[in-house]
C-alpha cells in the first residue's frame, strides 16, 4: 500500500463546511426545523457528521505514522513491466510504418562516426545505425550524444535506438526501460528529473492509477528505472531567443547533472549542440556524428524498398546513381531517400521514376519529393466504395493538412495535433460557442429547477419565475464566463475503484451540492423534506467523481480511444445529474413533462460541462466545456469553411495510415517531419496555380525526359 497524502487545504474547507452545516443540526435549538421526525435528523446527522469524523480520525493516524522508509518493489516491477509493454506498443508500429523497425528489411543503415576526441574510453570509431545500441552500452556512464543535419535520420535515429535497447533489456527484469522523449516540451524552469518525471506522467497517464501507489512516476525516476532518450536539443525552448544557446549548455549540464538517472542520450543539430556546448560547465559525453548516405546504401535501400514488379520502372535512377551527381547528392538525406518510394508508388501507374535523373540542382530535387510526398498518397478521385471506407481525395486531404499545418505552427516548431485542441485553431469562433453553450444549459438547468420549485415557496408565478430567471443568469455568466476564458481540457477517463482518496473527492464535491441543494430544497418544499433535495443531487454526483481516476490500461494513449473515453464520462455524468433532476422534478411538480424538461436540461450540463465541483473534486480544477464539445465546436466552426473534415477522426487515422502523420506519446499525432510539414503548408490546390501540375512558386516544373 502507498502511503496516503495528508489533508490537504480543500479538504480542510470541507470538513469546515460539514462543521457549520452538522453542529446546528444536531444542537436542541434545532428541533424545530425537524419538527419531530427523529428519523430525518439522524438521517442528516449521521450523514453530515460520519464524513467529519473520518477525516479527522484520518489526520490523526497520519500524524502518528511514520512514512515507510521504502516502497514496495513488486509494485514497482510490475509497473515496469506494463511501462515497457506500453512503449513497444507505442513504437513499434510507427517503426513498421516508417521503416525504423530494427532488423527491417527496408531500413536506411544511417552509418556515424564518432566526433573527433568524443569516442570515450574505446577511442574513434565507426559503425552503423544497427550497432548503435551496442555503442551506448560501451559509453561511460551511458551518456550518448547522436548530431545530425537537417533531414540526416536523427529522430529516426532515437526510435530505432529505443526499440533496440528495449529489445535487449531482460524481460521480466527490473532494468531501466527507455523511453523517449521530444524535447520541444522542455521546461528551462525545471530540473532534468522533474521534467522527465512530469512527461512520463503525461505521456503515459495510467502511470497515475491508484493500484500502482502514490507518485509512481517520481518513484521511477528517483529508482533509477527510466533510461531518458532525448530528441532534438535544438528544438528546446527558451525564454528569450537570446538565451536559446544558454538554455541549451544548461540542459546539458543537467544531463551530467542528473544523480537518478541510469543514463542519458541525446540528439541535437550538429552547429547547435556544438554551440552549446561551448557554454556547458562539464561536457564530456559521447558524440556521435550522422554521416551522408553514399551511393551502396541508397541502392540498397531502394531494392529493399521497391515492390516486386517495379525494378525495371527504376532502372533508369540506378543507372544514374552510378554516376553521382544531383540525384546521388539529394538521395544522401535518409529522409528524401525514405521518401522518394512512395512518391511514386502513390502516383499515376505512368509516373516514370526515371524523370528524377533530369534535374540539375540536387535542393529543387528534394523540394519536389518533399512537395509531392503527401498528394501521392491520397487517391486523385476515390472510388464510391473507398470513399465508403474513409479514403479521402486528395485535394481534400491536402486541403485539411495544409490548414492544420498551418496553424499548429508556432515559430520554427510545431505543437502536436490533439484532437481536443483543435477549436484553437478557430479560438474566437470556437470561444463564443462554448460560452453559449454554457451559458445556455446553465440557464435552462437551473431556471427549470427555480420555476418548478419557486412556486412552492408560496410565492406569486411572476415572482417565482423572476427569481427563477436571476439564479439562471447568475448560474450562466458564472459558467459561460469559464467556458469563454478555460482552454480546452484533456480528455476525461472513468475508472470504477474506491479508496480514501476517491472518498476525499466524492466527499469535497458532495458537500457543495448538498449544501446548495438542501438550501434550495428547504426554500421550496420546507425543512422536513427539503435535505431530500441535497442528498437526491449529492449522492450520485459524489459518488461520480469518486471514481475518475486515470485508467490503468497502457492503450489509453490511443487518441480514438481518449475520444470514446471522454464520450463515456459525459454519459456517466450526465445520468449522474439527469435521474437526479427528474425524479425531483417529477414529484415537485406531479408533471412529467417538466420533470423529463428538468432532467433533460440537467444530464446535457452535467455531460457537456465542467462545473464549480471540479475544483472541489480534482487539484487546479478544470470548469468549462468538455473535451469532446471542444472537439464538435471546432468541427462546427471549420468544416462547413472546408479547413477540417467532418469526421475529423476517421481523416487523421487516414494520414497516419498513410504515413504523412505520426503517433506520439499522450493520445496526439505529428507530422512526419518538419520538412513535410513545412512543404504541407505552402500546398496550393492545381486549380490556382500558375503552370501545369507539379508546378509551384519558386520551384523548378518536373523535367521532360524523351
């Protein structure tokens, strides 16, 4: 068992809020409310008073605990087994895709040298991108540093490494498992641990699941357990631009830094590590150095490559690799190289690859494969039945990428592309919509529940319904003001487990809504049966958020799976909120239609919304629009305008599919490369372009070959 958290403020605020409430309820003065039903009094005493209690019974156990001096190590090792379980799961499929699986018959064999004095105890050497796994094993304290140019392999590098170590870990052991890391996350502003602590916990959210113990991804850190695999130093953030190369020689220096870390590799731009470096404290790693593929790698991957039936198609690029030249120079990029393939697997069955030996500038030959890469995968005009199947045209597809490009563009980076923060790229539009929206059912919510109870109260219909009408506007300012403001949360997750912590939530959101919905029920229907009303709304609420807690499943990083598990807490919370509503609104009014109005009203807030509870229930707190409504806003926003399609899913497991995208770790996709992503954006649809297809500003046409 972990050792529990001791109270803290929030749940101090509500044992004080139970105080307030119970005391006065169970003094004598109070038996006048009561009115002689013993049975009612206890009922709320009991109910108020017992959740006090276990607090402060629990306060005091804890303070006369001593914490334990060490965790359980079975729980550690069986968390170690699921985390290299989930980042296999994780990796190897986009390796497969992308041809980095280690052993791939199709894989670019990247050769690197060791920088010059760099080579540690074992000196200069050489090697392949299939023996670098057996490179980091030799390097003193398994610190590894892999430079490259542009487009040389690095990120391809760092996958196929992390695969390959991953491999040669023991199963069943309780050897550090890699896992990787983007370093366009990074946070100057904390340590190397702690940072890597808080993306293993978002990159892998079941990590959080109660059954493993508390903290269990600092736990793994501080254990020594998780080997960091850092891609893309140049690409890590800093304050200011001026403190880029600073940010960077500090983050190095973190590396040598690092007391819990079994080890660390890196990968880097070669000008930008070397920079850094200059400024570092305590260099000393290992470096590596990408080299240019030369002329035997690039055919022998292209015969890998190349599907049975189209080598003669090829004939003609072979014949002018033996010659170097433009061709042999553009095709010595591992990713023009992977690239060019498809290119022309994807065209025309006419495309004659042999038009690739006509042109003179090996830069104008790359930025015409890196141009055409992601049209030739969509079809020209899909058939009836593929489009049946979610194949998508082409100039549609082009379309949507090139405007999710476009604004997921943030400087020389890009942020990942997360379905629940695709209303950004309209956030205007897509603000005003959520506040209407929850404006809207907060105001329909509580003014049907004012107009059925008000009139109780004995007072007139207009006064009622005017009263009704304030608490309904205060209620959607409050609310539409949240969902205005809040960005787009995360996606929501169910899981059905009850302990002390989920007690402590379901208690400190309980208690509001039994304090307010009592206060209302009293108002309306008298003292004796007006608590009826709090507990009616605060048992199956509390007992809601009792069990969100992050799902211990590995595959939750799934971005269609996040969707229908954010989707199932909707359902789950909306009946939590609409029988509540219903059967008050039902035996309130005798009318079953105002009670289905009541309940309908209800279950649509409590499933689209995140309410005031949220910040009693769950630390920060995250009131506003749910993750899917931000999803459906966005869709609304863009779709009919043509800048996303309408099943916006099924289209971005399509580019993945087809390998424009890639999956990343936390449930989001990225584009394939940078320079993919950058020759996506500048895409202009056939019809508005100056010359003949192929043609694009500034760029050579295809060349003619007789």
């Amino acid at each position: 068992m972990a050792e529990p958290k001791p109270p803290n403020l929030r749940t101090r605020v509500s044992t004080g809020l139970l105080a307030v409430v119970a005391i006065p309820l169970v003094l004598p003065a109070a038996e006048p409310l009561f009115q002689g039903n013993l049975t009612l009094r206890l009922l709320i005493a009991v109910a108020l008073v017992v959740p006090g209690a276990f607090i402060g019974l629990r306060s005091l156990r804890l303070r006369r605990t001593a914490p334990r001096a060490a965790e359980d190590r079975a729980d550690l090792h069986d968390a170690l087994v699921l985390l290299a379980a989930a980042v296999e799961e994780e990796w190897s499929p986009e390796a497969v895709r992308l041809d980095l699986a280690p052993g791939a018959d199709a894989l670019i064999d990247v050769r690197w040298r060791t920088a010059p004095g760099r080579g540690g105890a074992w000196g200069d050497q050489t090697g392949a991108l299939s023996e670098l796994q057996e490179l980091y094993d030799q390097t003193d304290h398994h610190t590894l540093v892999v430079l490259g140019d542009p487009e040389s392999g690095k990120t391809a590098s760092m996958v196929n490494l992390t695969l390959a170590l991953l491999d040669a870990r023991p199963a069943d052991s309780d050897a550090p498992v890699p896992v990787l890391f983007p370093l366009a996350d990074w946070d100057p502003d904390m340590s190397l641990e702690d940072w890597v602590v808080r993306r293993l916990a978002d990159q892998h959210a079941w990590l959080g699941a109660d059954e493993h113990g508390r903290d269990l991804p600092r736990r793994l850190v501080r254990g020594g357990l998780i080997l960091p695999v850092l891609d893309a130093l140049d690409e890590a953030p800093a304050k200011a631009p001026r403190t880029a190369v600073h940010s960077r020689a500090a983050l190095i220096e973190a590396v040598k830094d690092s007391r819990h870390l079994p080890g660390v590799v890196v990968s880097s731009r070669r000008a930008e590590y070397w920079e850094a470096e200059r400024h570092a404290r305590r260099p000393g790693a290992v470096v590596i150095e990408l080299q240019r593929l030369d002329t035997e790698q690039i055919r022998a991957y292209l015969d890998a490559a190349l599907l049975d039936g189209e080598r003669p198609r090829w004939e003609g690029v072979f014949a002018a690799l033996d010659g170097g030249g433009p061709l042999a120079d553009a095709l010595a990029t591992p990713l023009v190289l992977a690239l060019t393939p498809k290119v022309f697997d994807g065209a025309s069955p006419d495309a004659d690859p042999a038009r690739l030996t006509g042109f003179t500038d090996p830069e104008t030959l790359k930025a015409h494969v890196l141009r055409e890469f992601a049209p030739t995968r969509f079809a020209l005009a899909p058939s009836e039945d593929d489009r049946r199947h979610g194949r998508v045209a082409r100039e549609d597809a082009m379309r949507w990428l090139a405007f999710i490009a476009g604004g997921t563009a943030r400087g020389d980076d890009r942020e990942p592309i997360r379905w629940w923060r695709l209303s950004l790229l309209a956030r205007r539009p897509t603000r005003i919509a959520a506040c209407a929206v929850g404006a809207a059912l907060s105001f329909a919510s509580v003014f049907m529940g004012g107009a059925i109870g008000f009139p109780r109260t004995g007072l007139g219909t207009p006064a009622a319904m005017a009263v009704a009408a304030l608490l309904a506007v205060v209620a959607a300012v409050a609310l539409g003001t949240a969902c205005y403001r809040n960005q787009p949360p995360a996606p929501a997750e169910t899981q059905v487990q009850v302990d002390g912590q989920h007690l402590m939530a379901a208690l400190k959101s309980g208690v509001p809504i039994f304090i307010f919905a009592t206060a209302a029920g009293i108002a309306m229907i008298g003292v004796t049966r007006g608590p009826i009303v709090g507990f009616a709304f605060a048992v199956p609420i509390a007992a809601m958020y009792a069990m969100v807690a992050p799902d211990a499943e590995p595959t939750a990083t799934n971005p269609r799976l996040l969707l229908r598990r954010d989707l199932r807490v909707g359902y789950v919370f909306g009946a939590a909120y609409g029988l509540p509503a219903f059967l008050v609104g039902l035996l309130m009014s005798g009318d079953w239609l105002l009670g289905a109005v009541f309940g309908l009203a209800a279950a649509l807030a409590g499933a689209m919304l995140y309410g005031l509870q949220w910040f009693f229930a769950l630390q920060g707190g995250k009131a506003g629009a749910a993750a899917f409504v931000h999803l459906g806003l966005a869709v609304l926003a863009l779709a009919p305008r043509g800048h996303l399609p309408w099943h916006v899913m099924r289209f971005l497991e399509e580019a993945h599919h087809r390998g424009v995208l890639r999956r990343q770790a936390g449930g989001a996709y990225v584009f394939r490369h940078e320079s993919v992503a950058a020759a996506i954006e500048a895409w202009a649809p056939p019809s508005v372009l100056p010359g003949p297809r192929g043609e694009r500003e500034g760029a050579q046409p295809l060349p003619h070959v007789e």
